[in-house]
C-alpha cells in the first residue's frame, strides 16, 4: 500500500441493495458516493500502540479534507429482465432529495402509439406522479435534480419499464468503507473529524 501525503485519490463506498427485480429481490452490494483525495498512513511503533488503545485491530489511517455533510449518487437507469422493447433510457442530473428513492419508469403507451408515452413514481411504482408523458427525445426531469432521455421517441413496448436508484447518505461514518488506487479496500472503524483543519481522519482495517 503506497503512502504519503494526500495524493491518493480514494473511493468512498456505502453498503446499498440494489433495485429490486421482478420477484422483489435485492442484492447487497457497494455503492461510490465520492472520490477524494487523502493522504494514506500506515500505522506502527508508537502511533500503532497509541491507535490500538481504542481500536485494537487498526492499522492503517487516512486522512481526508472534509466532504460535505450529505453524499448523493444517482445511478444508471437499469432496464427490467422482462422488457421487450428497446432499452435506451439514460439518468442524469444530480439528486437533491434528503432520503433514498427509487424512480420507476414504465412505458404505458408504446406503438403504435407516435411519440410513445411514459408514466414515473418516485417511489418504485407504488404511486405515480405523472402517467401519459409523450417521449421527447430530449432530457425529460422528474423531479429533485432526477431526469431521464429516451433516445427514440417510439420502439418501446407497453409495460417495459426502467429503475433508477438516488442514494442519499449521511456524512462518512463507520459503516462506509474507503477503496485505495490499488484496489485496497479500508474498512472504516473510527471517524475522528478536525473542525480547525476542515479534515477527517479515518481508522481504518485493511481488508485482506
């Protein structure tokens, strides 16, 4: 692991499920919400003995400036297994809601049907907030900094539908895990923030 001041650009990952599938299932996996740079410290000696005094399996800390208090991630639109038509849908924008959501957008009037239309939930389709939206071929926003483009305004299937995931996460805490520029992943046991100095330093595990 390469060490030195803050020069490495790390990744910082939050455990997330994905959208669930037509059977409602999720699967567990990590989520990016932030690349930063930081500066990589291997403990040992004194500072080792020191760090262990609270965090007995510490080994190496990592420092940080400061991120904003909140992170947000807007994923990719992720086509359902059982769409039939064509999958051309894409997310953009950058999400402003205080919780996660997931948008949901279903074809409901596709050919021939010229432009075909769309219908959105922001709650994975519990509720609609619009049904009957002509495809534009253009940025299209929902709602909370979210949009979507439809490459082609026809070609879709009545029924095909699309998730996209918009992740809200508090500041760095301990269950969110640091990934280093040679694939090391850190996990987080301790966040000690530095008010005077705006930065974070982070007790981290690495995982073997």
């Amino acid at each position: 692991m390469r060490a030195g001041r803050i020069r490495q650009y790390v990744t910082i990952e939050v455990p997330t499920e994905s959208a669930p599938d037509t059977y409602g299932q999720t699967t567990d996996t990590w989520s990016t919400i932030s690349k930063v740079w930081a500066e990589i410290k291997p403990l040992r000696g004194e500072e080792k003995v020191q760090a262990n005094q609270i965090h007995p399996e510490t080994t190496v800390q990592v420092t940080m400036r400061a991120p904003e208090q909140t992170l947000a991630v807007l994923d990719s639109a992720v086509a359902d297994s059982g769409n039939t038509g064509l999958d051309n849908v894409t997310s953009s924008g950058t999400y402003a809601g205080t919780t996660t959501r997931i948008y949901r957008i279903q074809i409901d009037g596709g050919d021939p049907t010229t432009p075909n239309t769309f219908k959105w939930s922001n709650d994975n389709g519990t509720t609609y907030q619009a049904t009957g939206v002509a495809i534009s071929g253009q940025v299209q926003a929902l709602d909370l900094g979210v949009s979507i483009i439809f490459v082609t305004t026809t070609q879709h299937d009545t029924g095909d539908f699309w998730t996209i995931r918009a992740l809200h996460f508090p500041a760095i805490q301990n269950t969110y895990r640091i990934v280093d520029e040679d694939s090391n992943v850190l996990n987080i046991l301790d966040v000690i923030p530095d008010s005077r100095k705006r930065t974070l330093m982070l007790m981290c595990k690495e995982e073997i």
